[in-house]
C-alpha cells in the first residue's frame, strides 16, 4: 500500500521467505498510482429572474506542494465564461497565502442561457493567513460553503413600521427592505385647517400651504405604530387598574367601617 501521488507509485516488489523469493502473486486488483482525488464542493446560487443553479467547484491537489487547482462548472445549459479556473496556495503551516481566479475580472463569469442576465459570481475563501478562513490540515476533506448571499424570488409577507415612518417589508426569500416613508404635514397655521369631517382637515388660505417633513426631523415629533388615532388608551391595562382600584375601596371602606365600630364600642364601655 503506497501513498497517493506519482512520487510514491510501487513497482519493483521482491518478497522473500526463507531466502527464497516469490514470484507468483494472486493480485485481486492492480491499480497504479493517481495524482490524487478530486473533491467537489456544490452550492446553490440565482441567477437575475430567481432561478436556482448548482455552481460546482472541484479542487485537485498538486503532488508534494500546497498547492491546490479549482475547477468551475454550473448545471444545466448554462456556461461558465470566465474563471472558470483558480488555484488555492497554503504556507507550510497550512493557512491561506493566496486564491486566486484565472478571469479577468477575478470572478466566475456565467452565461445562464435561459434569458437572465449574466452573473458575476466571487469566491470568497476567507482572509488570507487566518485560520477560519480556508485551510490544509491533515484531516479529512471538509470544504463547504459557509455562506451564500444570493437569493431567490420573494413573495411579500408581512410589513411593519418604525417611529421614523418607514415601512419595512418582509419577504419569503428572508429579505427585508425598506418600501416607503410616512411624511409628516406641518402648517405655518395649524388653527386655520378646515374640518371634513370626524378627524380630518384640509388646508386653507388662513392655514397656508402644507410643508412635508419626515418624523423626528426639524423637532417634528415621532410616529407611533400599532396604535389607532385619538385612540391610545390600553383598554386592558385600564380595566385591570380600575379593578385593583376597586378592591382597595373597598378594603379601605371596610376598615374605616370596623373603627368606627370599635370608637363606639369605647364610648360605651366609657358610659
């Protein structure tokens, strides 16, 4: 059994027993020695219309260096344009000293073919000399994709809004993104608004034009969500302090009621 590499391929082989040397094997396979294995890491990226692809990157060790070569490819028709090559290089101590793409743009170019827009897609393997960055170390092979910020297409799910007015979205890609701003209208004569009924005003000559400012801007005051106009009363909260406000009524009536008794018994023990 050798080690894997030309530089430790087996030929040659005597055996003796007894002084007498065996020239007759029953090998039940004979292979000769490789170069080493190759090791796929798969992951899972999108193209400009929320496609999914598989993006295959294959590292093959170059004997008695440390040194690693990549191989790129993608599934399906699409085609990779562009660094579709690279080579990882390591210090003796097994960190990263260099990765590198053979493009020249220094990214993996890919062409889908399905009418999305090409992609330029960047493998990061971490900082170069640290050790949770990529790294050779006698182990087994464990290369993996710790992260990928592509994304997919998003349905809209839920919205909510802050202080500020802004209306954030939540997506069912795991996005958030800020849709729009509520504007504040301030007047230079706030009295001088004309009722339309309920809680509404418009504006007037006396009341002068409206002048649009965000929240928390120019001493504007904030926006406060989740609550309904004219309406910011904690109903249950309420309830629940009126309640304890009557209980203790009621005990404080009961002692008054019981010294009141206990005066008039003295009276009449006086008597």
């Amino acid at each position: 059994t050798g080690d894997i590499g030309e530089a430790y391929a087996i030929g040659g082989i005597e055996i003796s027993q007894g002084g007498d040397n065996i020239t007759e094997f029953d090998f039940l396979e004979i292979q000769a020695a490789s170069d080493g294995d190759v090791f796929d890491v798969t992951s899972i990226v999108y193209d400009s219309l929320g496609n999914t692809h598989n993006l295959m990157v294959s590292f093959n060790k170059v004997p008695d260096v440390n040194i690693w070569n990549w191989t790129a490819s993608v599934d399906g028709i699409g085609q990779i344009t562009g660094g579709s090559t690279g080579v990882a290089r390591f210090t003796s101590g097994g960190l990263l000293s260099s990765f590198t793409t053979d493009g020249a743009t220094g990214m993996i170019e890919v062409d889908w073919g399905n009418g999305a827009a090409p992609s330029s897609v960047m493998l990061d393997p971490g900082d170069v000399g640290s050790t949770s960055s990529l790294s050779q170390f006698t182990q087994g092979y464990s290369v993996r994709m710790n992260d990928v910020d592509g994304m997919g297409m998003g349905t809209l799910q839920t919205i909510s809004i802050n202080r500020s007015g802004i209306i954030n979205g939540q997506f069912s890609n795991g996005t958030n993104r800020d849709l729009a701003q509520i504007v504040m209208a301030d007047f230079n004569n706030p009295s001088g608004l004309n009722r339309v009924g309920e809680n509404m005003f418009i504006f007037s000559p006396n009341s002068g034009t409206a002048n649009f400012v965000y929240a928390g801007t120019n001493a504007r005051g904030m926006i406060t969500p989740g609550e309904l106009e004219m309406s910011n009363v904690d109903l249950a909260g309420e309830f629940t302090e009126m309640i304890i406000a009557q209980r203790g009524f009621q005990a404080n009536a009961r002692i008054i009621s019981v010294g009141d008794q206990m005066l008039t018994e003295l009276v009449n023990l006086k008597k």
